[in-house]
C-alpha cells in the first residue's frame, strides 16, 4: 500500500513539473511572437519617419530657393 502512495505522489509531482515546464514553454513562445510584432511595428514607424524627415528636406530646400 505504501508503495502505491508513493508511486501516486511521485507521478504527481512529475505531471505538475511537466505542466509547468510546458506552461514556461508557451509563453516564451507567446513572447518570441510580441517581440517580433513590436520589431516589425518599430520598422513600419522608423520607415514612416524617414519619409517625413525626407519630406521636410525637400521642403526646406524649397523654402530656401525662395
């Protein structure tokens, strides 16, 4: 009988470790995805900025001409 308990908390013990270690494992996945979301978030808002910026370039420079 003593045996049985012990296998019952041994088996336990390694679905929770096993739960949790495949709990940690999906949200890193979870992060790895946000990241790369905000990364290509960061692009589209840098690339928009270096249109703005071109485009007050050019109208400096026709400003300037007047």
């Amino acid at each position: 009988m003593v045996i049985l308990v012990e296998d019952a908390v041994l088996r336990i013990t390694l679905a929770a470790i096993i739960g949790t270690l495949a709990a940690i494992v999906y949200c890193l996945r979870i992060l790895v995805l946000m990241e790369r979301r905000v990364a290509k978030i960061e692009t589209h808002i840098e690339n928009m900025v270096n249109k703005i910026l071109k485009e007050e370039l050019k109208i400096k420079k026709m400003v300037k001409k007047r």
